[in-house]
C-alpha cells in the first residue's frame, strides 16, 4: 500500500518542480510553443478553479482539499490493498489535490502552464496536478463502470 503514497509523493514533486520551473523562467504570460496550433507552454496563474470559476474563494478550496484528502485516504487505506487500480487512482488523485493545495496555501494562487488547443478550442491551461486529479477520477469512472458490469453478469 505504500506503493499508492508514493505515486502521490512522485506527482507531487513533479508537480511542485514543474511550476518552479514556470516561474522561476517564465513571466506570466509568456508562451513557448512545443506543437503549433495544438501545444504550448503558457505562463498562467489561477486563483480559482477550470474555466476561472470561484476566483478568489481560497477558502473554500481550502475545506473542500482538506475533505476530499481526508476521503481519499480513508479508500485508499480501506480498499487499496484488494483494489490496486482503485490505489493508483487515489494515489494520482491525492497527489494532484496536495500540489495545487500547495500552491494555494503557499502562493494563493495556482500556477497553471500546459496550453492545449483542440481544433479552434483553447481548453484552460493547467498543470500536472490538474492532470493527476484527472486521470485518477477517469480511472475511477472505469473501474465503476467495469464493477457494475461484472455485478450484472453474476
């Protein structure tokens, strides 16, 4: 079970390493384009969540972080071991909500900088911890999906 905390320590330092990187080289604003039309690097900083919905509501990122690590660590303790892609999930999940709860506690703002552009669409910039959360949630949705199938056939 380790393992699953180690994921999260692992996307947290790449998450925390990356937006240094950010801004430690980048103004906000800057963009270095890595694939025309499709991806780049923008320098972006976000003081709420996806589509710049609750700006400046740190307080609430605040409890709601605190609730869903609490949450997480409970599944993950409780079912981690006879479920190891549900552990992966929370780990990735975890990991993601610590890195930006980070930013938000530290910084008071989230640093964001993977630009991607989908035919004319310029999707919200976010970060590596934004892409954990994301992966472990669709993992979860997965699982869910292919337990209620296995459920149906019993």
């Amino acid at each position: 079970m380790l393992y699953y905390y180690i994921i999260a320590l692992a996307m947290i330092a790449l998450d925390q390493w990356t937006k240094w990187l950010i801004v430690r080289h980048m103004e906000i604003g800057d963009q270095i384009m890595l694939i025309e039309n499709f991806l780049y690097i923008t320098s972006h900083r976000n003081q709420g969540a996806a589509w710049g919905i609750l700006q400046g509501q740190m307080w609430f990122f605040y409890i709601v972080t605190v609730i869903v690590l609490v949450f997480v660590i409970y599944f993950l303790q409780k079912y981690g071991k006879e479920q190891p892609l549900l552990g992966v999930s929370l780990g990735l999940i975890l990991g993601g909500a610590i890195g930006n709860f980070i930013d938000r506690l530290f910084r008071k703002e989230v640093v964001d900088f993977i630009d991607v552009y989908i035919f004319s669409y310029n999707y919200p910039i976010f970060n590596v911890a934004d892409s954990a959360l994301v992966v472990g949630v669709i993992l979860i949705v997965i699982l869910t999906f292919l337990d209620e199938q296995k459920k149906r056939r019993a």
